[in-house]
C-alpha cells in the first residue's frame, strides 16, 4: 500500500480515549441502541459524519480573527462571494447557517405542490424540503447505483431515458428542477462523470429545466473525474470543478463537508431574478444576504475553505484515506460497498448480516456492534434513514441496506483507520451473534436522528 503521508503537521491535538467494552455496552443500551444518542466523549473514533467534523488549517483559524461581525455588508461576504465565483464560478451568492438552509429557500422558490424533482439518488434532507414544499422526488439514478456488487467506476450518473421519460410524461412545466448531487452520499459517495454530465445537461437545455446542484463533495467528485474518466487526468481538480459548476443552473452548498468548516453554506444562482427573490427570502429564515445564518469570522473560514479544498496533494490524500481503509476490508473479506467511496467506506449490512430481516434494521444493528466492539460511532444508511412513503404509510425498503463509515477530513490518522479495520474484522468474525432490532420510539422527521430500539 502506497503509505502517502498526511500533507500537513499536526499544531494542535484533542485528547481522545477508549472506554471499556462493559462501559460501551452500557452507554449504547442507554442510547436507545442509537449512536446519535451517544455523547461525544463516549465515542473513540467518531465516523457518524463528514459533515462539519474536519478540522481547520491555520489560515483558517486565523481567518477567524478577521471576523468582520458587522450588521450588513460585512467584509467576510465579499471575500466568501469572490471565492465561489472564482472557484465554483456562479454569479450570485446567499450564504445559509449549512446545506438545509439553502435547500428550504430554494425549495420554497422553486417547487409549486405537485410539481416533480429528479434526482440522482436521494439525501434525506434535501429530499425533505423539496416535500415540505409539495414536490415528489423521483429517482433518476442509473440502475447501478442500487447495486453494492457493482463496480460502475461512476455510479452518480443520471440514466437519460429515466430522466427523459418523467419530462415527457410529466411536462418541463410540471419539473420543479434537476437536483444533481456531487458526490451522491446515500449510494456511497459514488461521483457523477463529467460525460454524463454534458449529456444530462443537453438534454435539460432542451427542454427548459434547471439543473440545481448539490454540491457538499464537488472536489472530491471532481478527484474521481480526473483519476478514472478517461481524457481528464491532465486536469487540475479545480479546473474540473469549475467544469462541473458551468453545466448547472445554480447549487446548495453545505460548506461543512468538502469545505473544510464547521458551520455554513450558501446558495449560489445564475440568475438575477432568483437571486433578488433569494436575497429577500434569506432575511425571512436565516438573516441579511450578507450573513445568512452566520458570523462573519465563518463566512471567512469557509472562504478559506473553499481554496483549501481544490488543493491538489489535500483532496488526493483525502480520497487516498478512504481507500485505504476500504481496501483493506476489501482485502480480508469484508462486505462493503464497490467502488470504495470518497468520504466514507459503505459496508455491506444485508451481506454482514444475513440472518436479520430488512425490517429488524440490521444496518442499525451494525452500528450498534461497532461500537460495542470498538468504540467506533458509524451511521445507518439503510430503511431506517429511507423513512416512511408519505402514501402508504409504510416504510421505505432501499435496495441499499448500509453502514456508513464516514471518514473526517483532516481529523484521524492512519493509524486510527488500521484500529477501525481491525474492530470491524473482530465483528464480523462474531456477526452471527449481532440481533436485530425493534424501534420503540420514531420520530415524525429524518427519524434516524432520535430514534430509540430494543434488541429483538
Ligand atoms: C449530499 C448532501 C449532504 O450529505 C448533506 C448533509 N449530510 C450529512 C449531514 C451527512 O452526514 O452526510 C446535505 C445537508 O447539508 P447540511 O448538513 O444541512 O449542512 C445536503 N446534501
């Protein structure tokens, strides 16, 4: 294995430690078998998210100190404006406090009740407010995507006779927009190509519908475009990405994933007319279109950010870490998701555990062992966060029943991923003592949040 250091030396450290297993098998049961119940200090190696859990460079902590927490205009908006039009390329930005923030306001902008959202896959949030709004999200993803076993190198690609046919049968008028996610996190962080991309982009253009991209993992996806898509491996990541931005209408942004921040986001649009109704509609929900939700000090990190992320030796050890840890697993015989994703490892919960049925969330029940076993705070990615069909009532059954290993930018070393391989390699040679289980407490909403269960 090509041992690639980390690009960067380590100023600054938070002292992390291992509970006994009796204690962990306590907590967990506490927790409702919920890791998301779990406190921060009971977890020792935290891979529930990407999301706002990577740590800072020094130019960004120092970015925090140029915090300019003035009321209107503040000095951190410019800088984040300049960024995304010189990185992403959109004309117009709305910061947002993260990604939901700008998916409720373009959600409400866009979406008329009844109207449709085509999506390569679904993430739950985004899914959500384009719901709340009255939209009906329908999956546009290729057919591969759904499949663990496939090794489709571009599994976030749009499958154009799916797409064509809901605009033919529905009407452009009828389609809302495009939600197009770079990377697609629910079928393991697969990238689009940029191939299809064009293609998904002449056929929109046709027809007069927007594409909306949601771009939490641009860099990483653009990574995977010019390590594996032929006639792009000469391209910097962050020509590619701009490449990416320039066949889209407009993108919700969580900058707490490939953006290196804790908090923030933005909505960025093309057009002018969208971006005044935006500038007033962020004033209702998340604050002047100077701050939307945020200080200036990190409007100012996410500016920061946002260079960071398209660094070439940053984004290649980035998706390096991850692949490492999937190999490995891979090697020994682990059930995980192919291809390995580029923010986390998706193991293969149906295939881990056989013995327990769809409906005793054995997703949830990984988590659960994974923990016990080692500490480690995973998230279920299977029926559980699929949710419940608003018609039937009943629960969504994803083809998809995953575990996901989320791998923080910039946070965990190495030596920390070789102890997570070696607790999943202790469960899985114990796995036919996992049991499943029964939720006795749901919540209406992204219910894997606070959901409570009992072993069956
Ligand atoms: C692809 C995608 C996401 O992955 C996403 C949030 N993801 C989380 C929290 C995660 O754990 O993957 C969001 C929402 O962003 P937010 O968590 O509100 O900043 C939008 N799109």
């Amino acid at each position: 294995k090509s041992h690639r250091a980390e690009p960067y030396k380590i100023k600054m450290v938070e002292p992390i430690k291992k509970l006994t297993r009796s204690e962990r098998e306590r907590l967990i049961a506490a927790a409702g078998y919920n890791a998301f119940q779990l406190k921060a200090e009971e977890v020792y190696i935290d891979l529930l998210t990407d999301s706002g859990t990577g740590a800072m460079s020094d130019r960004q902590w120092a970015g925090l100190m140029m915090g300019d927490e003035s009321y209107s205009g503040s000095r951190n908006f410019y800088n984040l404006e300049a960024a995304v039009q010189q990185y992403y390329g959109y004309r117009f930005v709305v910061p947002t406090h993260q990604g939901r923030g700008a998916e409720h306001l373009i959600s409400r902008m866009l979406i008329r009740p009844g109207m449709y959202v085509p999506g390569n896959m679904y993430f739950a949030s985004t899914r959500l407010h384009q719901e709340l709004a009255g939209g009906i999200f329908k999956d546009v993803i290729v057919d591969e995507a759904h499949d663990p076993y496939s090794t489709h190198p571009f599994k976030g690609d749009v499958d154009l006779l799916k797409l064509e046919k809901l605009i033919l049968e529905t009407g452009a008028g009828n389609i809302a927009y495009l939600s197009l996610a770079t990377t697609v996190n629910m079928a393991g962080g697969q990238p689009i190509s940029l191939g299809n991309l064009q293609q998904v982009r002449q056929l929109t253009l046709q027809h007069g519908v927007r594409i909306i991209h949601d771009m939490a993992r641009v860099a990483e996806n653009a990574y995977m475009i010019q390590q594996h898509e032929p006639g792009h491996q000469h391209k910097t990541v962050a020509a590619i990405v701009k490449e990416i931005c320039a066949l889209t209408d407009g993108a919700v942004m969580s900058g707490k994933k490939d953006a290196l921040v804790n908090i923030g986001g933005f909505l960025a649009l093309n057009d002018q007319g969208l971006y005044e109704e935006a500038k007033n509609l962020v004033i209702v929900y998340e604050g002047m279109h100077t701050y939307g939700g945020m200080a200036g000090r990190d409007m100012e990190a996410m500016a920061i950010g946002i260079a960071e992320s398209v660094e070439e030796e940053h984004i290649a050890y980035r998706v390096h870490q991850v692949h490492y840890l999937g190999d490995q697993l891979k090697d020994a015989g682990i059930p995980v998701v192919n291809p390995i994703g580029t923010h986390g490892v998706y193991l293969n919960a149906a295939a881990f555990l056989p013995h327990i049925p769809q409906v005793q969330f054995p997703a949830q029940a990984l988590t659960v062992a994974l923990y016990q076993e080692g500490g480690i705070r995973s998230v279920e990615r299977g029926i559980l966060s699929a949710g419940r069909n608003k018609e039937t009532g009943d629960h969504h059954y994803p083809k998809l029943e995953l575990v996901r290993l989320a791998i923080p930018r910039r946070v965990y070393t190495l030596a920390h991923l070789d102890m997570v391989a070696e607790a999943i390699m202790a469960t899985f040679k114990n796995k036919d003592n996992i049991r499943g289980l029964e939720m006795v407490f749901e919540p209406k909403y992204m219910r894997f949040f606070q959901a409570r269960f009992q072993q069956v």
